[in-house]
C-alpha cells in the first residue's frame, strides 16, 4: 500500500497518508508547479488555491485538490497535482525525509455555473459569456488592465476586479488588491473563478428558511480581448442545519436560495445525489447503511443514524472527562436548471460532528495473587489515544521509564482497531501500597494516574487507577514472656506487618529515650524486640497480694505507626517474693512499699497511712507508696517466742467518711532473742594492707559497642565495623570469671595494631600505665562505669573511647 495513497473523486482528488507511516512525526506539506517549484502550505494559502489538509478515521491525514487549484496543470480533460510532503521526528524538521506525490485525474465536463462547498473556502466558477460592452470601464489603458493581474500569465484573457455588493455599499477591489486579501482568482479561456476563505472580511450571514448561510454577492470583471465583460460571481454555503434526534444526524440544505438565483423565475431540479468522503452511494447503498435522503419543494434532507457505516467515532475530552464524538463526512450534490443560469452544479462537502458524549472506561483487576503481580487492564481506547506518563505518589515518569519503579506496561491492539493498556506491578514494587487488614490478611493498593494523549489535537485526559488486592500472608508477630527476680521480660518475634508497629506499655509509647529514663531497656535487631521492665516501676500493674508472692503484671500493645490502632496485644504476670516491698533493717527500721492494686482504680497512695493515722508515707508515686519508720512507732505491734520477736503493721486505705479499709497490706519484721556473735580483738596494731601479686585463670572479654549508652554492642555478623576517621569507637572490657566482688579489673597498657596479632608491628598505645596516651592527638577517654541490670559488678568492667585513625608512614597508607 505504501506511504500514500491516491483517488480521483469526481473533479476532486484526494491523496491519504497512512498513519502507519506518518505517525509521530511532524509534516509538511508543498505544492509543485510546472515549473518545479515547490510552494510551502499554510492555512491560508490552501483555502486561497483550493486545497484542503484534514485528518480521517483516527490518525489518517486527507489531503484534497479542486481541479481548478492554483497549480493543477490542466491538460485536454485531465488535470495534474504534485505534492511534496516533509516528514522528521522533530518541530525545526531536521533530517527530513521527502516524499513526491504525483497523480492526474480526469473532470467531466463543466455546468454553466458551479459552486463548491469545502471545508475550509467556497468557490463560484462560472462559464464565459459576451454581453455589451460595459462603456465606463473602456476608459481606461489597456496597460493599466494588463497590470492590474501580474499574477496572471500573459494571455488573452484575464480577470480585472471584483466589486462586492454588500448591504451599505460596493466595494472594488483590484486583482492585485484581492490576492492579498487572501481571495483566489482564476481565469481559463471559458471560465471565470472566485475562491473566497471563510474567514474573509466580505463574507455576509444570511439566514434560508431558518438556515446559516455564509455568502457574498460580487461581481467579476474580465477583459477579454478589446472588451471589458462582467459575470455574476455570488456564492453561498450551509454553515449550520444540523440537528440530533433519537441518536439521528439530520442534515437539511435549503434548495433554490435566493442570493443564488436572484433573476430567475423558473427552477427544475435536475440531479441530487449524496454520498460519504466524496463517494457517491446508490439508492441500494444508502439503504443497507439505514441512510434517509429526502428531497421536497423547498429542502433537501439527510438522515444519518449515529454510529452507522461511513462514519468513525473519535475521542474527546470535556470538562476532563473521557469521552467520543461521531465523525461522517457527507457531500452533498445538487443540480437544477433555471431560466438565468441553465444548469447549476452545487457540491457542498459537510463533515458534521456529534456533540460529545461521555464514556466510562472499563479498569479491569487480573492481579495474579499466587505470583505476587498486579495485573490490571485498562480501556478500551479508540485508535486516536495513547498513554504517555503515569503518575504515583506525586511522581510523574513517561511510559518507558516506568519499568524503574517497578511497572510494566503494555498495549493490547485489537480486530476493530481499539486498544487497551495492560499495567503489571509486583507487589513488594514501590509504588504498591501494603496494608495490614487484620487476621492474617493484607492488601495491596495500585494508585497510580494515567495520562493519555489524543492524536492529532493533542489535547489530553487522566484515567486514577486504584486496585486492591486481599491476599491471605500476613505473619502476625509473636511473643514469650518471662520473669528473673527482679524484672519482667517480653520478647517479640517480628512478622511481616508490623514493620511500622509502635511499642506502648500501659498506653505510654515506649522510646529509646523513655526507656532510657525509666532504666528500661529496650533493644530491637529488626527481627526481635526485647523489653525489660523492673518489678517495681510505674507501668507495672500489680493485680494481688499473698504470702506466697505478689502478682504483678506488665502489658504491651503494638500499635499501627500512622493511626495508632491496635494492633496485637501482650502480656507477661509472675508472682516475685514478698521480700521485694520490705525491708527489716538491724537498727528497728522498718521500709515497706506499699503498691496500688489494678482492682481499686480509685486508690490514692498518698493517702494510705499505717495503724497510727499520723503515718503517712515518706515517698509517693502513682501506683506506690514508701513508708520508713521504726518498729516502736505507728502503732507497730510486738510479740515473742522461743527465739525470735516480731513487729507487725499495715498499710491502709480508708475511703473518705469510711472507717473500713478498702486495702489492707500486713507486713512483719522478725528479729532473732538470742544471738552470740564473736569478734577478734587485738591490741596490737595491724599493718596496713597491701596487694601482693599471684596468678589465676581470669575470663575477660572486649567488646565493641555502637553509643557512648553501652547498651547495643556489634554482633558477630556486624564486623568489620566500618567508620570514618575521627568517629568514636566505644570499647568495654568485662572479667567474666571468678564472679567476686573482692576483685577488681584495672586497665595497665592497651595499644592498637595494623593487624589481628596483638604483637605486630606497627603498634599505637592507646592507654599507658592506666592512662590515656599523652602523645595522642585525640586522647582516649575512660568512662564511669554503674551499677544496672547488666552489670551487677561495675568494678569488674572499664569501659573507653577511642577515636578511628589509620597507621601510615610518611604520606603512605599502611594497610594489613
């Protein structure tokens, strides 16, 4: 088929550039003369010689030639176009290809007048005639005439100027004068011709029988030989009778219209024929197709079913929504006879367009849940659209580049011409959203906009795709809890949700910092969150009392990071030794915490009191209270046995105008009657002690930790540690064995090598007899070391900052 096409329409020929070649590039479009020159188009330059440039079915470009255009060669009954047209991927039409098109066609012979109706000029040509003379036009010189039309080859016959009639005067305009004013002007030995844009300034509206009309009425002079002759030149086209109704396109074109038969007093219809993209269709044609023509008196009328065969949906777009209009390019020919003219030929060409309609576009969900793949389907488009960018989380990447956030796309032609685009997006892509649903279910949400292009007005529209996906694969995190004595741990096993899951203990959010300020500790690997919470701290819950222990419990919920939902509850109770809330001191004093039961939510600890009403407690918190006393004060009660004497009390809490107790706490100190203990007395004087050296088995370990807290060391699979020079390093040695709190560890020489062996060369001394290198330019720093839940010895463990450096030599780079 190649690039273009061509076909002989009647006095018309039409030359189709295949958009499978022509697509996404940019044209240009030139005329040929006989001489060779090529004669670049624009808009008005093609309705001033009779050309016409329009796009059909989608993305096919029309290009149209009159017979009578400004640079047909006309020959016997054959006339001849040439075109060149220009085709580059880029605007300025660099590296353009160049394509000729060269194609003749014959014309039938030619009715004393003919009008055409084109889409973008209309036309008179009419036939010679000699009248008289018109005398005030023979004043003139013959060169004065001749001038007046350079643009014409020199020959006998020429037209002169124009004289519009227009309703307050007439106006002359020579040839030359009409050519700039974008009006086209030929002449033949039998015919005159006047092309006249619609945008011209002499057009006239005049309404037919309720119909537009654009007209002018003018008059054309010629010199033919001696003579200066005049003929008629007025024409007139439909510029609106189109209505719609029950999905129907009518079409209604008066007949007999009087600018065009001023006159004449007798009419006689001779041929009226109508058809679709200037091919004429039969009366059996018409039928199969459910077309109407109707032709009465005074109208001729087309009816056209929305959608039928002949015409071709396109898109469009209103308000931002997607949509389609109905396209069908009608002709229309009308011949008649009157007593002025004889025979008319009247050709109108109408390409009538539907008002725009929306259309819902179908978003289809084909994710495949086995294979982790969104799949979804959008459209269908009419061939006119394409996708060019889409968008997600406020991120806007042209098709090509979408594979880097994870989305392939791709198009779907189908027999029909339309096309659907195909979106593919794994689940764990970026731009898929995952939300946990609750049980063991996640979904996974496609956001994304679609932008798409409508060729060839460029104008565009945007298609949201949101998709959701439920897939049953959520790993909840789980737990184990457990008690040493003296705290309560939690463990949790991180799932495949809770990435983002905040820790709260009794509704407080549990930070690094909170936790740090409570003397909690809190430690997260990803894969494992730990939490230790003493046994008497204010986000412990402590649920009863008994001989045999206090139950106390601590309580943990995860929660969502961005709504603070719930999400998974734990909890860990165990019962620790009574002994924890007292103290018998050797002296009679006595130290009691008294803690707040979860049962009495109403209870406050600054107002429990002993026996004796006047004692009330020395320190106070939300959930305790401590009492420090002697054991002959508060109404401490004393008995005795055998071998041991006893003090006891309570602690109370009294509901204001209650004298019964709502909480009772019975403690009680027990001290041995008799007890013999023997003391080594001397005299003399005992030297002072010294140290003396020996040898053992001693168990020491370094570690190296990330915060100057010591709280999160290096694991194993963390090393090598990288850091930058000048970085801290925090370093801790521990004696692991003997466990005697008579020893102590002391640091006396630590130096630093270029490799694993402590005794290569070369060597840094970071601590000298105890002390901090006095040569280094960043001293080492010696840190305390308390006592806390990890280290229940601190005289068994130094603890030192080290700045990072290199070893070189000169300016060189020591490396192992």
């Amino acid at each position: 088929t190649g690039p273009m096409g061509s076909e002989c329409l009647g006095n018309f020929l039409r030359i189709t550039l295949s958009a499978k070649y022509f697509e996404d590039k940019y044209l240009s479009f030139s005329v040929v003369d006989q001489s060779g020159v090529a004669w670049e188009l624009d808009e008005a330059m093609a309705s001033q010689c009779g050309y016409t440039v329009t796009y059909s079915n989608w993305s096919n470009i029309e290009f149209r030639a009159w017979a009578l255009s400004c640079h047909s060669h006309l020959e016997r009954d054959v006339f001849t176009v040439t075109i060149q047209i220009k085709a580059s991927r880029t605007p300025d039409m660099k590296n353009a290809a160049t394509h000729l098109k060269n194609a003749s066609c014959h014309y039938g012979p030619w009715s004393p007048r003919e009008l055409v109706c084109e889409s973008n000029y209309m036309e008179v040509s009419v036939r010679k005639e000699v009248p008289q003379t018109v005398k005030e036009f023979i004043q003139d010189e013959p060169e004065d005439r001749t001038l007046a039309f350079p643009e014409a080859k020199a020959g006998e016959a020429s037209v002169w100027q124009i004289v519009f009639h227009q309703p307050e005067e007439k106006k002359a305009l020579l040839v030359s004068d009409a050519w700039s004013a974008g009006y086209g002007l030929n002449t033949t030995d039998t015919r005159v011709l006047l092309r006249i844009p619609y945008t011209a300034e002499q057009i006239q509206l005049v309404e037919e029988r309720g119909i537009t009309f654009s007209a002018v009425r003018s008059s054309t002079y010629y010199k033919q030989r001696w003579m200066i002759l005049m003929v008629d030149t007025a024409v007139a086209c439909p510029i609106d009778g189109v209505d719609y109704a029950n999905k129907t396109i009518i079409w209604t074109v008066p007949k007999y219209i009087q600018l065009l038969s001023a006159g004449a007093t007798s009419f006689k219809d001779v041929l009226v024929e109508a058809g679709v993209d200037l091919h004429k269709l039969s009366a059996k044609e018409m039928a199969s197709r459910k077309y109407v023509l109707l032709n009465d008196l005074n109208a001729i009328t087309m009816k056209i079913p929305i959608g039928a065969e002949g015409g071709y949906y396109k898109t469009s777009v209103s308000s931002g929504q997607h949509g389609a209009k109905y396209t069908i390019n009608l002709f229309l020919e009308h011949q008649w006879e009157d007593n002025k003219w004889g025979l008319t030929k009247y050709t109108i060409i109408k390409e009538i367009e539907t008002p725009f309609e929306q259309v819902k576009l179908a978003v289809t969900n084909n994710s495949n849940l086995s294979a982790r793949l969104m799949n979804v389907t959008v459209g269908t488009f009419l061939p006119d659209v394409e996708l060019v960018n889409l968008t997600t989380e406020g991120v806007t990447v042209a098709v090509p580049e979408a594979v880097q956030y994870g989305c392939l796309i791709h198009g779907i032609r189908y027999a029909n011409g339309s096309k659907a685009y195909v979106i593919q997006v794994p689940f764990d892509a970026p731009s898929i959203k995952e939300e946990y649903m609750g049980a063991d279910m996640r979904t996974y949400t496609l956001n994304v906009t679609l932008t798409f292009i409508i060729h060839p007005t460029s104008e565009t529209f945007v298609v949201p795709v949101i998709t959701v996906s439920t897939v049953k694969d959520a790993v909840l995190p789980s737990a184990r809890g457990f008690c040493d004595g003296r705290n309560l741990h939690v463990i949790i096993t991180r799932g495949n949700v809770d990435q983002n899951w905040l820790p709260f203990i009794s509704g407080w959010h549990l930070t690094p910092e909170a936790a740090q300020k409570y003397h909690y500790s809190l430690r997260d690997n990803g894969s494992h969150l730990a939490i230790s919470v003493p046994f008497l701290s204010p986000h412990v819950n402590y649920e009863d009392f008994h001989t045999s222990g206090i139950k106390a419990s601590l309580h943990l919920t995860l929660k969502d990071g961005i709504t603070l939902a719930n999400r998974k509850d734990f909890s860990v109770s165990c019962r620790f030794s009574p002994s924890q809330l007292i103290q018998c001191l050797s002296n009679g004093t006595v130290v009691i915490t008294a803690v707040k039961l979860v049962g009495i939510a109403d209870l406050d600890t600054g107002l429990l009191v002993l026996r004796d009403r006047e004692c009330r407690p020395s320190l106070v918190t939300e959930k305790t209270a401590v009492f420090k006393f002697n054991v002959n004060t508060c109404g401490t009660n004393r008995k005795f046995n055998s071998t041991t004497m006893t003090y006891e009390n309570e602690v109370l809490y009294f509901r204001p105008g209650n004298d019964t107790p709502v909480y009772q706490l019975k403690f009680a100190c027990s001290y041995a009657i008799k007890q013999t203990v023997g003391v080594r007395y001397e005299l003399k004087k005992n030297p002072p002690p010294s140290i003396k050296p020996g040898f053992g088995s001693l168990a020491l370990s370094m570690k190296l930790f990330k915060e100057k807290s010591y709280s999160d060391p290096y694991q194993k699979l963390e090393y090598p540690v990288v850091k930058y020079l000048r970085e801290a390093l925090y370093f801790e040695v521990e004696l692991l064995q003997p466990e005697d709190a008579r020893l102590e560890l002391n640091l006396n020489d630590c130096w630093a090598t270029n490799s694993q062996s402590q005794d290569s060369l070369p060597q840094w001394p970071l601590l000298i007899n105890g002390c901090a290198n006095s040569e280094d330019s960043y001293r080492t720093v010696l840190h305390e070391v308390n006592y806390s839940s990890r280290v229940k010895f601190p005289q068994h463990v130094k603890r030192f900052e080290v700045r990072m450096f290199t070893f070189v030599q000169g300016t060189t780079l020591l490396q192992e």
